[in-house]
C-alpha cells in the first residue's frame, strides 16, 4: 500500500501545481494551445514534457467523449 500513496500523493502534487500555475485556465481543453509562447514561459516545461501533455491532453477528449 505505501507505493499507492505515493502514487496518489504525486498525482494531487501535480493536480496542484496545474491549479496554481494554470489559474483556472483548462490545461486539458481542446482548444488549449501547449505550443504558444506564453504557455512554455508560464509552465517552464521543456519539449518533452509539452510533447507528453498534449498526448495526455487528447487521451483525455478521446476518453472523455
């Protein structure tokens, strides 16, 4: 059971960080834009990493639909 609190007490850091950071923005919406200047400079996040949050953000929509 420790691993799963791991686990979900790293899921809910991120969950906090993408609330702070994102200031009510929806960083999963469709029509969000990871490759905009603005978004790189305001999440500080290298190419790889926006590379996953888009892949995330479509799993999402399709999951979602």
């Amino acid at each position: 059971m420790p691993i799963i609190r791991a686990i979900h007490s790293s899921a809910k850091t991120i969950l906090a960080h993408f609330h702070y950071i994102c200031k009510g923005q929806r960083p999963f919406a469709p029509d969000f834009n990871w490759d905009s200047p603005q978004m790189k400079k305001m999440a500080q996040l290298d190419e790889e990493q926006i590379c996953f949050l888009k892949k995330y953000q479509n799993l999402v929509w399709q999951k979602g639909r």
